[in-house]
C-alpha cells in the first residue's frame, strides 16, 4: 500500500491564496447570515476539504467560474423578484429619460430665474442672458420644459415685472414677448401685468426720445456703481456698443419666425410691437371664453383700467400704427365688456370721425364706430358729431347709389346710422333726434334711400338683397322717430310712408300695397332676418331687437296682416306679411 505524500507548506500557502481571491457573493433574501452561521459551527471543516484529494487548482477554478455566472446572472433584470425595489425608470430607456426630466428641470429652472432677474432688475445685462438661453436651447424647448412643470404663467408674468425699462431695451423686450406668445398656452397671457407692461409700451417713440435723461437716473443693474463727483462723462465703450448689437441680432433671430407674418422686426417701433403683441392676446381670448370665464377675468377690462383707450387714441394720428391701432380697438369694441367705459369710449369718437375723410382707413373707422354706437347709441351726440359724421354719410349713400353697387364704406355707414337711429327713436330715452332730421331735412334724400332699397331688392345677387335690408332696417327706423310740431308730437312715419309708396308705385312684392306702403319695408326687414339668421350672422339677442323693431312697424302703421286661415290671402302675401299671432312669433323663435 502505497504512503499518502506529505503536505508542503507550499500547497497550504497556495491553497489559501486561491481561497482569498474568490469573488464575494451577497446570497439573496437573507441567505448571508444562514450560510455564515453554519459555516462557524463548524470549525474543522475546512482541514476537512483541504485535506481531501478532490480540492485541487483546477476544482477550485470551476468553483470561482460557477460562483461568478451566478452572482452576474443573480443581478440580471430576468432573474429579478417581483419584490425588488427597482422603479420603471430602470426599463429600456429610462435612464434617457430621467436625464432628459431633469434637463428640462434645469432649462426651466433657469429660464425662471432669468425672468424674474429681468423683472427686478430692468436690466440689459440680465436681459441678455435670458436672450442668450432662448438662442441655444431654443424658444420651442423653452415653453415646452416650462409647460411641465407648470410655470408658464409664472415665467410670463415675472417677465412682465419689470417697469424701469427705457428707450430701445424695452423694445427688445416686447419682441422677447412675441417670439414666446405662440408657444405659451393662452391662460399665462391673460395677466394684468402683461396687459399693463404692453399699454405702457405704446406709447410713442418720440416721448422716450425727449426724456434721455431718465435712463442716466435709472441704475439698470446691481452691479452699476455710482460714479464719484468730479469724474467725468464716459463715452460709451466698444464692448458695450458690441453688446447691444449682439443683443439686437439675437433678437431679430428669435423673431424670424414672427417677421414671416408681421413683417421685419427691425423695422417696427416698441408701440408697433406692443400694438400687435396685444392683439394676438385678444384675438386669443375670443377664441379661449372658458378660459377667461374660469377665471374671472376681462383682458378689455384690463385694457381700459391700464389706459389703454387713451393710448390708442394718441395713436390714431400715426400712420405707422393706425392700422394696428384700429384693428385693435375693433376687436375690443366688439363686445359690450366695455359698456362701463363710457369716458374713455366717448373720447375716441371725435377722433374717429375725423379719420373718416382719410380713404385709406374708411372702413376700419366705421367698424369701430359702428360698435360704439352699438355699446352706446348716444355717443355722436354726446360728443357733437352727428353734424360731420351725417354729411360723410349722406356723401358715400349717394356715391354708392351712382355706382350702383354696395360697398364695405356704404354698409357700415348703414349700420352706424341704424343705430343711432333706433335709438333716436326711444323718445324717452332720446330728447333730440339729430340724426334723424338730417336725414330727412330733404325729401329727395328720402327718395334716394327708398329708391334704393327698391332697386337692390329687385336684384337677385345676394349682397343686392342684404343692401336692401339694410336700407328698409333705417327707413323702418326712421318712420319711427317722434318730432315735435305745434299741435304736439308726431312721428316720421308720413315723409318716410310718402317716398316709399312713390318709388314703389303702389305695388308691394308681388301684391298691392294699397294705402299700407310700409309693408313693403316689414317685408324686406323679414326677409332680410331669415337670410342673416341662415347665414349664422344675427344672435339672439339681435333677432328679439328686431323683431320688437318689426312689432312697432306694424302697431304705428296700422297695418292689417292678415291670417293664414283667410281663403282669398295669397302665397306671396302669406309670406311677405308680418303677424303677431303666436304662429308667426314662432316662426322667428325659429331663429334663435
């Protein structure tokens, strides 16, 4: 029997070394302390394996390689258990992901302190650095990164903060706020300081040229020093020039987008920016009701209560802004948000009337002065321009009836009439129907309008027969009007009655007039409703004021409709006649 050969040093010293350099395996789900335990209450056990003949460098390397696949096949994501405390960011991608959260935190992060920096400061240095962000990361991902993390009324509004901005960087501004205006969502525009930092930015240029020194008084910056006394005035240094300049390309840049539809950005004037900055505002809350109803606000409001209206009519007088300045006031006027601005309204109205002999902006004028007076009726009155306005209006009816074809000029100068005259026509509410007696001072200008009217129904295109219904909406009107004579008061209804029945040569649509010629008015009025509530043009509230218009037609005329259950009536008379019978209530309920 052969002898067992003795152990070396060498191969204890070896066989340790090996053991040394195993991996250490954290075992899952407690395992550690089970296997250590066991291990300790046993402490021959390992003379026991060193000392059989199976432990040799090659089963202690497959032991190390088997112990290794486990440990790495141990952290693989398919071996993981349900309970392990991973998140989904750890899936495919959710590392990308995390980094791309908080970059965009960080973006935002910075674009709101650069804004309030600006807002506090009013300062070019800061304004700067908030251009230089929107350049290298680009204005889309700025409002995107905002709209995360729901700070986009906050960046807007610290933006607007600032108040001591002059001369060319408040410019620069209000063209920082365009580029953004259409990648912000519309509730972070409707604050009162962004309506309030736009009012005060139109006004003109040449104010804030003839007060330089505001911007010497101003420290535009933490940083700025006061200068000792004694020292003398600098000249502005290249570096700053170079600074502005740079400023002023970047600008433009981000601006490319928006010169596309408004034109070039260094062409335009800070009241010029601000004018079209505040309509997209407007234009946006018409089409954003539930967003303003929400929050109980009113941007015309806000308007007015800044001075807005004032501002607007300084800037009427501006070719370069007249058009803007219109465009605007129309849309703010189109609504009675503003029915409570009386004084403000009122102060415009003088200056709009003297725009009316300026061709190039004929229409735009009548536009808004056909929404004031639909606000309030007494408006040319109360600030003595009938006088003017009638005499451009009997000029354009007159011109339009030589060219035989309506225009925007003629209609609007239609509406504006009807509703001054409707409401000259309240004696109660009117004392003084000046508009009305200008109209029909003459009999031939009666003539005309009825002759018109006539003419333009007997046509079959379809703005022939909306020109009509407005001619018969102001001689209806008209008819109504109360006038004082000596035996008491009286109407208009004879003159406007007489010029009618001559023009219409006793013959109505279809039937014979017969002594009720303003039938034929009640019917052109009638069909006239029908169309425009066909077309989607008339609201609710203007079908009833129209047919309370209609009723007092027929109830001062004495006209005898009658009923539908008369056999000798005809079609076209059961059509053209206007009753007051709950059918016929029906038929223009109808239209609401």
């Amino acid at each position: 029997m052969a002898s067992k050969r003795l152990r070396s040093n060498v191969d204890v010293v070896g066989g340790i070394n090996e053991l040394l350099n195993l991996p250490v395996r954290s075992p899952p789900h407690g395992e550690e302390r089970l296997d250590t335990t066991s291990f300790s209450c046993q402490p021959n056990s390992f003379v026991r394996v060193t000392e059989t003949d199976d432990m040799r460098p090659s089963a202690l390397k497959r032991l190390r390689t088997s112990e290794s696949s486990a440990g790495v096949s141990s952290r693989s994501p398919s071996s993981a258990s349900p309970s392990s405390p991973r998140t989904t960011s750890d899936s495919v991608g959710g590392d990308e992901l995390d980094l791309l959260r908080r970059k965009d935190e960080e973006v935002a992060d910075m674009a709101l302190f650069l804004a309030k920096t600006v807002g506090e400061t009013s300062s070019r240095h800061s304004l700067a650095e908030l251009v230089g962000l929107l350049v290298r990361s680009g204005v889309p991902r700025v409002a995107l990164a905002l709209k995360r993390v729901g700070a986009q009324t906050t960046f807007v509004g610290n933006l607007h903060q600032a108040t001591s901005f002059t001369g060319n960087e408040r410019r620069i501004a209000v063209a920082l706020f365009s580029s953004l205006m259409t990648h912000v969502d519309a509730e972070a525009l409707f604050q009162k300081c962004v309506v309030t930092f736009l009012v005060k930015s139109l006004t003109l240029a040449d104010w804030q040229e003839a007060s330089p020194a505001l911007a010497h008084r101003i420290a535009s910056h933490w940083s700025a020093r006061r200068k000792q006394k004694g020292t003398a005035q600098q000249p502005p240094s290249g570096n700053s020039c170079g600074v502005a300049d740079g400023l002023e390309s970047q600008v433009a840049k981000l601006c490319g987008g928006v010169a596309e539809s408004s034109g070039s950005y260094e062409d335009k004037s800070c009241a010029s920016l601000a004018l079209r900055s505040l309509l997209t505002i407007m234009f946006a809350y018409n089409t954003s009701p539930h967003i303003a109803a929400s929050r109980h606000l009113s941007v015309p409001l806000l308007f007015a209560n800044a001075g807005g209206l004032q501002q607007l009519g300084k800037l009427l007088s501006s070719r370069e802004m007249q058009e803007h300045a219109l465009a605007l006031l129309e849309v703010l006027t189109a609504t009675e948000e503003l029915s409570l601005q009386n004084d403000g309204l009122l102060e415009l109205v003088p200056a709009l009337v003297a725009q009316l002999r300026t061709s190039a902006v004929e229409v735009p004028v009548l536009k808004v002065l056909t929404n004031i007076t639909n606000i309030l009726p007494h408006a040319l009155s109360a600030t003595g321009t009938v006088k003017p306005f009638t005499q451009f209006a009997l000029e354009t009816l007159s011109r339009s009836r030589a060219l035989s074809t309506p225009d925007e000029t003629e209609i609007f100068a239609l509406c504006c009439a009807i509703n001054v005259v409707k409401y000259e026509s309240k004696e109660k509410e009117s004392p003084e129907a000046e508009l009305a007696s200008a109209l029909v001072a003459s009999q031939d200008t009666l003539m005309s309008l009825a002759c018109v009217m006539m003419e333009s129904y007997r046509c079959s295109s379809t703005e022939q027969l909306v020109r009509s219904g407005y001619y018969a909406l102001l001689l209806g009107a008209l008819s109504l009007v109360p006038v004082a004579e000596e035996e008491g008061s009286t109407t208009l209804r004879v003159p406007v009655m007489t010029a009618v029945a001559r023009v219409s040569d006793g013959h109505s649509v279809g039937l014979t007039a017969g002594h009720q010629p303003m039938r034929i008015v009640v019917a052109i009025i009638q069909e006239f409703l029908l169309f425009q509530s066909s077309a989607g043009t008339l609201t609710k509230e203007a079908v009833l004021e129209m047919k309370a218009l209609v009723d007092r037609i027929l109830s001062i005329n004495h006209i005898d409709v009658a009923s539908h259950g008369d056999r000798g009536t005809t079609t076209a008379e059961t059509i053209t006649a206007v009753s007051t019978d709950k059918d016929d209530d029906l038929v223009l309920g109808q239209l609401l």
